[in-house]
C-alpha cells in the first residue's frame, strides 16, 4: 500500500516568515494530494489540494507544490500570521486504492 | 448544505461499556470513513463505507469493532466493551466518490473510565 511520510514534525516561525512542510509518497498510482489544517480540538479542514496533471497550486498565501518523478509534494504559506497556528496534514489518495494515507502532522507555531 | 454531523461530541464510558458514535454524511455524499486520533498523533484510517457496504476495514481492529452505513440513516461505529485504550476523538469524513476529497466532521470525543 501507500505510505506517505511527513517533514518535519514541529516547526517553529516567526510572524511574517514563510513555512514549509513536505511530504513524500511511495505509490506512483497516487494522484490526489490534499492538505488539511487541524486547530486544537477541531476538525481537520482541507486547506488546498493538487492533482497529478498541475505541477503547482496557490490560493492567497498557501502555495502546493508537486514533483511526480521525486514523489514528494510540499506546502508553502507565506506572510505566517498566529491564526496560521495548527497541525497541518498532508495525504495521497488514488483512484486505485480508493482511499486517504495521511502523514503524521506537522505543528506549526507562529510566533508573534 | 448542512457540513458533516457527529454525535455525541462526547462520551463518556465505563471498561466493559458499548459505545455507539453516529455519522450523517454531507448531502450527496454516499461514501463514509472512520478515523482514530490519539492525542498529539495523526489520523489512523478505520474503515471506509458506502451505502449498506464495508468497502475496506483493513484500520480496525477485528475484535470488539464494527461498522455500518445502513441504506437509512447514519453511519455507526459501535465499539463493544471499551477499554481505556480506546480513549481518543473519532472522526468521521465523506466524499461523493472514493478517492475526491474528504470533508471531516467534529469528532466524538471517547473517554474510557
């Protein structure tokens, strides 16, 4: 099956720097790379995802990148604000495998 | 367009206890999944479901677990005879096919006393 790996597993900025968090995956079937944002006590909520055929992604200050060949996709925020603060999850899916394989988190702290 | 629903958010349970944790898929999704979340760790994958179909419980455990996603009404987790271990939130996510994305919902919080 798949295995997706997450780096790193804490990261620390300070207000208005970049972060970024990367991802690897195993299974060249994978084909669907979404990013959620977890806040203490909350639900998981998709923030961006990727499919295989785009190389890159953007909404305001969060950018996906992805490199098919490397098998490894990253998230980019920019201009962090506290709010950014959380456990962000990367994960691949398939339409093979029909389903999500997360990675294990990464806490992200901004700070003011 | 109501999101994801879960109940109870929280349960509180003695060892030797049923817990029953209840999903309602979003409007239009037919395909429901089951996560565990440990304190400070990721989401472990459970069991994914569609109407009145387990499709893959290869994240649960085979004992004391089971699933079901009737062709009415919720989706239920049920967990027979709860041990401490099985102290975590329980998230629920749906989709509207296999492998698009998945819109979580706020978790039960299981305590085992």
């Amino acid at each position: 099956g798949e295995n997706v790996e997450q780096h790193p597993s804490t990261l620390s900025v300070q207000e208005g720097d970049s972060a970024v968090i990367k991802c690897t995956y195993s299974d060249s079937a994978s084909n669907y790379f979404p990013w959620y944002k977890q806040e203490l006590g909350k639900r998981p909520q998709l923030i961006i995802d990727i499919r295989s055929n785009v190389g890159e992604k953007k909404d305001q200050r969060i950018a996906v990148t992805l490199n098919k060949t490397a098998k490894h996709f990253s998230l980019h925020i920019t201009e962090t604000q506290p709010e950014d603060s959380a456990v962000y999850f990367c994960a691949a899916s398939s339409t093979v495998f029909n389903k999500f394989y997360f990675g294990s988190g990464t806490k992200l702290n901004v700070k003011p | 367009n109501a999101g994801v629903m879960q109940n109870p958010r929280h349960l509180v349970r003695r060892r030797g206890q049923e817990a029953r944790l209840r999903c309602s898929p979003m409007k239009g999704h037919s395909h429901v999944y089951w996560y565990r979340q440990l304190p400070e760790e990721g989401l472990k994958f459970m069991v994914y479901l569609q109407k009145e179909n387990i499709i893959d419980e290869s994240g649960m455990p085979k004992e004391r677990f089971s699933a079901e996603f009737p062709k009415e009404g919720p989706s239920i987790l049920r967990i027979q005879q709860v041990v401490r271990g099985d102290s975590a939130a329980y998230f629920c996510a749906s989709s509207p096919g296999g492998s698009e994305t998945q819109y979580f919902g706020p978790g039960t919080r299981l305590l085992v006393l």
